[in-house]
C-alpha cells in the first residue's frame, strides 16, 4: 500500500531529519512537508518508529496514512507538480487528473 507521510515541525534540523529518514525509505517528496510511496506495513512500523524517535518531545507533527491504490487514482491534483530543488538532484512529475 502507499504510505503518505506529512508533518509541521518548526525545527529545521528536525524537519531535516525527518525529510531523510523519508527518502532512506524510498519515499518521494510530493509537497515541501508530505510524502508518498509504497511501504509495507513492516516498513511502515519502522519508519513510524524512526520519526517517533527524531521527534522525540519537541514540538511538531508526524502523520502516516495508508492510502490504497483505488483510491490513490481519484487524487485530484490541482497546479504545478512539486519539484525537488535542484541541488538534490530529484525531480518529481506526477500524472494529472
């Protein structure tokens, strides 16, 4: 199943470490603080665990969703697609409804 991660932490260095641990699992950045790709639920019990553990007790949110592929195709994507910066040399182009 895709796992759709999304967070608001004000902390840079923590909001850096979460966007990481993200990509370590395969993820792709869809939004400057969201997430989306396949997970298994092992995989995504670690990845919870991991963010858990990056969050710790400071300030902020972390939210997994599991999103089935039926209902990943009535995704409504409105405007332009989120691009990675070019210094990460990842550009992201989704399909449009």
């Amino acid at each position: 199943m895709k796992t759709l991660v999304v967070y608001d932490i004000s902390d840079d260095g923590i909001r850096l470490e979460v966007s990481e641990k993200c990509k370590d699992f395969g993820l792709s950045r869809i939004q400057k603080s969201a997430f989306l790709g396949y997970l298994d639920s092992s995989q995504r019990k670690e990845l919870a665990s991991s963010l858990s553990r990056i969050l710790g007790g400071e300030d902020g949110n972390i939210q997994l969703f599991v999103i089935c592929n039926p209902d990943l195709t009535l995704r409504i994507s409105i405007g332009k697609p989120f691009k990675e910066s070019p210094d990460e040399g990842v550009v992201i182009v989704w399909r449009r409804l």
